[in-house]
C-alpha cells in the first residue's frame, strides 16, 4: 500500500480484536494474509523507529537541536512527513504520536500533487520563516468546495488549489445553530485579538474522507439519509455499512461503502479533518518569524468587503479516524502566544511550557491584555472567556473589532509538555513551529466502538481519555481559539458525538444565510421524534450542505 509521504517499514502486530486476516482473505479474495507496509513514525499511532535520530540524521544542523529526554519510547515522532499508521495505547503515547501526525501534515505539499508531501523538502526546511508555500493539509479540501454544487467532483481533488486563500468563516461550525453550546465563532460568536482583527477558520478533509462523500453520493441531504439507513452487511460477526467514513485497513479490518461492502479508499490512512484558526498578523511583518503564515483574502464580518493580508496559524485540530479507534482521535495544538492560564478571583499566569533555546521573547500575548482595566475595555470589562453577541441584539452592542481577554482554564498537562519537549527538540532553530504546543489528544480507549448502519445521536464515545464533560472541568481538552467559550462545558467528544448528525432535508429545514456565509441548519438534538441520524462525527454535513 502506498501511503502518503514518509518510509514505510513491515508491521506484522495484529489490531484486530482477534479477528484472523486469514479469514478475509477467505472471505474477500486475496492471495494470503496481506501484509501492510506502514509508516515508520506512529501518530496516535505506533512506530517502528527504534531509536531517535540525530540531528545529522536529520538533515538540519546539529547545533539546531536542543536536546529533551524522550517519554516517548517506540512511538517518538520523527521529523518527516510520514503519515502515522496505528493508535497508541495510553495518553503519553497518543500525545507523542500525534506531534508526528503535526510533523506530516505541516511538511511542504507538493505542487504537483495536491495532499501530498514535496518530497523535495529536507527537514532543515521545516517550518522556515518567510516560506508561505502551502503545507500539505493546506492542500486537502475545503468542504464548500465538496458540497458546493458548481464545480464537477470528478477530478476535483487533482484540481489545482488557489494560491491565495479565501477567509470569510468566522466560526468553525459557520451559522450551525447549536443552541447548547458556547463555542468560538457558533453561530453568532466569534474571537477577536488585541489588535482588534477577528479570527477566522479554515476546515479541510483529507483524500480518504473526501473519496467516502463523492463515491457514496452524500453532498445532498437525500444521499446522506439514504447512506444513513442502510441496514448494511454482517463482516466476521459485525455489522457494517451505513454512515461509516473510513477508518484505514488493517490486519482484520477493511474500509466499506454504505451498504457495508468492502471499498478501498486511495490513501487508506482513514478519514481526517482538520480545523485551523487564523489571525492576521501586523502589517510591517514583525512577527512572521515566529508563525505559519500565509496570504489570505479575508472578509469584513459587517461590511463583507474583503482584504489581503498576512495570516498567522494561532490553533489546529488534528481529527482523524482511524482504527481501532473508531470514535476518531482529537489532538489540538495552539501558537504558544495566545493566551496565559487562568487564575483564581479573575487572575492569570504565565502558561508553563517546556524549556526552548531557539525560541525568542514574545511580544505580548494575542489574545489577553495583562494591564486590562474596566476603563480601557468597556465592552467587555476585562471578563474572560466572554462569549460575544452582535449589536443590536438585545440592547447589546459588542462590535467584531474590540478585543476579548481569552483564558485557558485547564492547563496543559504534563505528558502533553514532555511530548512537546522532545518535539521541540527536533526542530531547526529557525523553524515557526518552535513557537506551537501541544494542547493535548483525546481519544476513545475502547478499541472497536463501530457505530451501526441506522446509527441515531448520540454515538458512542468509547470510554474516552480525558474523560471531557463526565469528568468535570478538568478533563475537558479545549483550544482557546476554537473553543474560547465552551472551556467548563464540553470537550471535542461531547460535541460530535452528540451534535454531529447529516443534514434535515433542505425543504424543511434548510434556509440561505448571507452571501458568503454558511447556510444555517437546525440545532441537532431532536425535542420530540427519534434523535437525527448521526454522521460519523463531523459536523460538515450539517453546516455544509446545501442541496
């Protein structure tokens, strides 16, 4: 199996819950047990790399290299742009594996081939400063571009990508209406820094995911909820088929179509999205040096008029199905510059972060004001976490370009700051990525947790680590930039598991919101009748559709 970028070495380690790969090769025509070549870095997923390489290894100077004790044994993240292959089996792995999913997805893409890594790239030109090539999940698809209904989705994915991007959401889930929840940019949020400019967000799907929507016809209400009712196949003894996004094959298991037959999907590595924030950064480019940054067209939330800048990358979620973790796995990382801790009576700290010779002295933080008092902030009197409304509704007038004093309320845990050590360590001196961290990985510790062909919300989370919303605040994974306001409440898996359904028919339910803005969908928990049919949790079948 050729994967997407990175070596590859023989796994033989069986996944399958005890399910022989002798049987599907009865069962389903091969010639033997299929021996799959995997990747040698393991992101949520382990690795075959026995040791940790050098800096010569590495190709960028020795004296880059900032030396970390590794807590990461045999699944310590090596800088290449190897798509990880199998989930760990405890936190720290988890958290180490998914610094190497960081390391292949930010690789510079090919331009010729859109999703891919270049493989031109030497790690000593990871993340250098001023290089606004696009990465390789830069290079995935946007969803609006998926469910649009202009362009042809046959060879789509082939289609040459933009060169400047195009900004105009101000919310990862657009106008959804998920009236339970608090979050950065729902509906009527959104998150402003300190110079005034508001944050805007970017989702992208993998080749994998995208393969699963067009070859299944699910861009339309009517073939999602088709999808959604199959009653699927019984495989060794589980039911398969209906709304199941691919999770990647391995010893024991294959990917499936609605209907629960066996479907290969390109890149088999499972379906992935990924969410990133965006703030523009100051115009003399002062701080370019310490972002991911790239040229974008971004659009005034009031006025709609449009502006090319430079954007820096302030937050990232990393979400990826992949068995036997089929509840998908949720790593976040953030710029190490947004916010500072949140302290007792209204207080603050500094975040803790591992040590790092190559970083330079901030400027001051993007999205918090230390010297904030109620006279120079009036509109939101220096409360944190605030979640804004719009002006004119209710009196209140929060206008989009008064900055807000965002907060993280848990802090980063350790495991998270010892895999970022050791990550940190592996990078040139120079690189932007020095400057971002780990915020942590949720994921589901039961192994095969397979939603069923009729699957209603909620889905099962699988025994999740942390544990979110059930565990109480403090083990609740949030991103301060994509989840500013929803800090005490819900965690990534209380939010997809139970909101994430497909689309209501569009006669009934959907209605257009303003040009250049997402249509609004009802709020996914049903209040009388059986719950919506979930969509393997993601939201963009929801906030997307439009037909």
């Amino acid at each position: 199996m050729n994967l997407p970028g990175g070596d590859s070495c023989f796994n033989v380690a069986a996944e399958a819950g005890g399910i022989a790969m002798a049987l599907l090769s009865t069962l389903f025509g091969r010639n033997g047990p299929a021996v799959l070549a995997l990747s040698c870095a393991a992101a949520g997923l382990a690795g075959c790399q026995q040791g940790s390489p050098t800096a010569n290894e590495m190709g960028a100077d020795p004296a880059a290299a900032v030396a970390a004790a590794n807590p990461c044994g045999n699944y310590a993240p090596v800088l290449k742009a190897a798509i990880p292959e199998q989930t760990g089996q405890d936190q720290v792995q988890n958290d180490c594996a998914a610094w190497q999913a960081f390391f292949a997805l930010n690789w510079r893409a090919d331009p010729a081939r859109p999703g891919y890594p270049d493989p031109s790239a030497k790690p000593a030109d990871f993340g250098m400063p001023g290089d606004m090539s696009p990465v390789v999940w830069e290079t995935y698809l946007e969803p609006s571009k998926v469910f649009g209904g202009g362009a042809p989705l046959q060879g789509l994915w082939q289609a040459k990508r933009p060169a400047v991007k195009s900004l105009v959401r101000t919310s990862k889930f657009g106008a959804l209406d998920l009236s339970s929840i608090v979050q950065a940019g729902s509906g009527d949020h959104w998150l402003t820094n300190q110079r005034g400019d508001v944050t805007y967000y970017e989702i992208m799907m993998n080749r994998d995911e995208y393969e699963f929507i067009t070859t299944q016809n699910l861009t339309t209400a009517a073939g999602q909820l088709a999808c959604a009712e199959q009653p699927g196949q019984n495989l060794l003894g589980t039911l398969r088929g209906g709304f199941n996004m691919p999770s990647g094959p391995q010893d024991g298991w294959d990917d499936t179509d609605c209907t629960g037959k066996l479907h290969r999907y390109t890149d088999g590595v499972g379906a992935m999205e990924i969410k990133a924030a965006w703030t523009p950064l100051p115009a003399e480019h002062s701080l370019d040096y310490r972002y991911k940054t790239a040229t974008a067209l971004i659009q005034d939330p009031v006025t709609r008029t449009t502006r090319k800048v430079t954007v820096g990358l302030v937050g990232l979620h990393i979400a990826r199905k992949r068995f036997p973790r089929l509840p998908w796995l949720w790593a976040t990382f953030e710029h190490i510059d947004n916010s500072p801790d949140q302290a007792a009576n209204g207080g603050f700290s500094p975040p803790s972060l591992p040590a790092n010779a190559n970083q330079r002295p901030t400027a001051g933080y993007t999205f918090f004001n230390p010297k904030c008092t109620q006279q120079t902030d009036p509109t939101y009197g220096c409360r944190q976490n605030f979640p804004p409304r719009p002006c004119g509704k209710g009196g209140v007038c929060m206008p989009y370009n008064k900055p807000m004093q965002i907060t993280r309320v848990t802090p980063v845990d350790a495991a998270a700051n010892g895999a970022t050590a050791y990550a940190w360590s592996l990078l040139p001196a120079k690189s932007v990525f020095n400057y971002y961290r780990l915020i942590g990985v949720q994921w589901p510790t039961g192994r095969l947790a397979v939603p069923k062909p009729g699957q209603r919300l909620p889905l099962p989370m699988g025994d999740p680590m942390p544990k979110g919303k059930a565990g109480g605040t403090g083990q609740i994974l949030a991103n301060t930039t994509l989840e500013s306001f929803q800090q005490t409440t819900h965690a990534c898996m209380d939010c997809h598991a139970n909101f994430a359904s497909i689309a209501p028919p569009p006669s009934a339910a959907l209605r257009s919101g303003a040009t250049g803005q997402l249509r609004r969908a009802p709020a996914t928990v049903a209040t009388a009748g059986p719950a919506p049919y979930a969509a393997d949790y993601s939201f963009i079948f929801a906030t997307e559709t439009k037909r």
